[in-house]
C-alpha cells in the first residue's frame, strides 16, 4: 500500500502522541475544578493556604508521558510483528 515499515512506525508515534495530547488537555481542564473549588473554600473559611498549580498539571503531565510512551510502544511492535508475519519467507 505504499507504506513502509518506518513509515508505519512513525504514523503509530504521531496517533500516538496525538491522544496522549488530547489526554492531557482533557485531564488539566477535569482537574481545574477542583483546582478553584478548593481555593473557594479556602477563601471562604478565611484560611490561608498556598495551593500550587503543580496539583492541576503534575498527574497529567506524568500521564501524559506514560500514555505516549506505551501506546507508541504498543503501535509499534504492533508494526514489527505484522512485518515480521507478513515478510516473505527465505
């Protein structure tokens, strides 16, 4: 079909990294909420607390790696064992 055995891979990295993105901006926009909601009740209680923007984006970011790093690992052995099955025999 036109594809190579690299090209593949690289097409496997790229979807990817393509839902390891949509996770992180999903999961960064789902921790928000609970970002300000804790914040509010710290206004309101009249308690002050430091509360770090790292409580919304460490997980996802961490993830994020994670989720990439395996689904391209996955994609591409996926890749490598098709090739492998299909290659003509010697």
């Amino acid at each position: 079909m036109g594809f190579t055995s690299a090209n593949a891979i690289a097409e496997r990295i790229t979807e990817a990294f393509i839902y390891a993105i949509t996770f992180l901006i999903c999961a960064v926009i789902g921790n928000l909420p609970l970002y300000l909601t804790i914040n509010q009740i710290g206004i309101n209680t009249h308690d002050p607390m430091e509360i770090s923007w790292n409580s919304v984006i460490a997980w996802p970011t961490w993830l994020f790696g994670l989720m990439l790093i395996f689904i391209a690992a996955v994609g591409s052995l996926n890749v490598v064992l098709v090739n492998r099955e299909f290659s003509p025999a010697e």
